[in-house]
C-alpha cells in the first residue's frame, strides 16, 4: 500500500496504551477531509429505530453513517476520528454504543470520542455517530 495514500493513526508511547484507539490521526497526503453530520438511528422512513436500544441504535447509526461515507465516496477505513453521542447517564450504555462502533471500524481503531448527554435531537434517540474522514 501506498504510505502517501493511508491514513497514518499516531500511537503515544507516553499515554496508556489500555485506550481501546489510537490518540490521533494523519490524513493521507493531499487528502480532502469529509465531515459528516451525527448519524441518528433512523430508518428510511425517518423514524427513530429500537426506542430504548443503545445496541440496536448504535447498529443503525453505523449503517447510516457508512451510507453517507459511502456517497461521498469515503468508507469506515477511511475516517480518521468519530465522536459518539449517547443520551444517558449510564457507564453502562456508553460502553455497549462504544462496542458497537468499535465492531464496525475492527481493526481500524482511529481516535474517537465517547460522550453521555443529556437528550438528543429525535424522539427516542440515544445514539448519534459523527465523523471525519479523509477523501484520497
């Protein structure tokens, strides 16, 4: 592969290394940079999907953000930081959208960023998954 065309995810020695992702990001050489908005749990009809799931919304939210990567001719592997959003106050529920979202990037494991919130923009909706991706 290319060095010039792969995104290049910073490891720091000096930070705990138990962090299940990398603590930055390079975009490849030349690269446009894509920002998505939140990804909400929603269907295609625009309803909230799973009311109560984290899980089941965090899968949704991933779908929907690979669609948007996807038109924009980006994909998971392409995205060099997330931040996700989770209405809730429970550890709990942070840690099953965050191995959601861990899942679907796999070996992939750019920095990202986990927040509890207080409420979200759709009714029911506890998950939102954005992005920054590099476009090469």
């Amino acid at each position: 592969m290319d060095p010039d065309r792969t995104i290049t995810l910073v490891r720091v020695p000096e930070l705990a290394g138990a962090a299940p992702y990398a603590y930055a990001a390079l975009p490849p050489a030349g690269a446009r940079l894509l920002f998505t908005a939140g990804a909400c749990p929603l269907d295609d009809a625009g309803a909230t999907v799973a009311p109560g799931d984290v899980a089941a919304q965090a899968e949704q939210a991933m779908a929907n953000l690979r669609a948007a990567l996807r038109a924009a001719g980006a994909d998971l592997g392409d995205v060099l930081k997330t931040t996700v959003y989770v209405a809730t106050a429970r550890r709990d529920d942070l840690v099953a959208a965050w191995d959601v979202v861990r899942r679907h990037f796999g070996d992939h494991d750019q920095p990202g960023t986990l927040l509890g919130v207080s409420v979200l923009g759709y009714p029911g909706q506890l998950v939102e998954v954005e992005a920054v991706a590099a476009l090469r």
